[in-house]
C-alpha cells in the first residue's frame, strides 16, 4: 500500500483522450526499455571491470583485500583524526 499524501487541493485525476493516453503509455514503455538497456550495460561493464581486476590480481599476484575490515579501519582513523573536532 503507498503512502500517499491528502490532495491538499492538487488534482488526482484527470480525463484525457485515447490518442493521448496511448502516447504517455508508448513513452513510460521506451523510458523502461531504455532503463533496462542502461542496466544491462552497466552490469555488463561491472562484470568486465571484476574480471579485468581478478586477471591483473593473478598476474601480479595480488591478493583481495578485505574491504569490510578496511573501511572499519579507515572510519576508526578518521574518528580518532576528528575527535578534537567535536
């Protein structure tokens, strides 16, 4: 169920002809159809991206840093840098 606002006198319908429902209609499809193809190429580059760094940590013999415990430890520095400012 959403969460809708009252009206606050702004209206909540209107009437309009066929040719211009069927035009809103057409257009909310292309801009899903464009978000869907911006998706996909955005996973798609994310995917090579993963595999471009997997390969160069292989070839260079790089291990995988945890990144959870690194961003822990980077916000406790910046903590401790700013506890005067507080």
């Amino acid at each position: 169920m959403m969460n809708e606002k009252p009206s606050q006198g702004q209206p909540k319908a209107a009437i309009i002809g066929l040719t211009e429902l069927q035009i809103l209609q057409q257009a909310v499809a292309n801009r899903e159809a464009r978000r869907s193809n911006e998706m996909d190429g955005f996973l798609s580059t994310a995917a090579t991206l993963r595999q471009q760094i997997s390969e160069w940590r292989e070839t260079y013999q790089v291990p995988a840093s945890d990144s959870t415990a690194l961003l822990r430890e980077m916000r406790e520095e910046w903590d401790g840098e700013t506890d005067d400012l507080r």
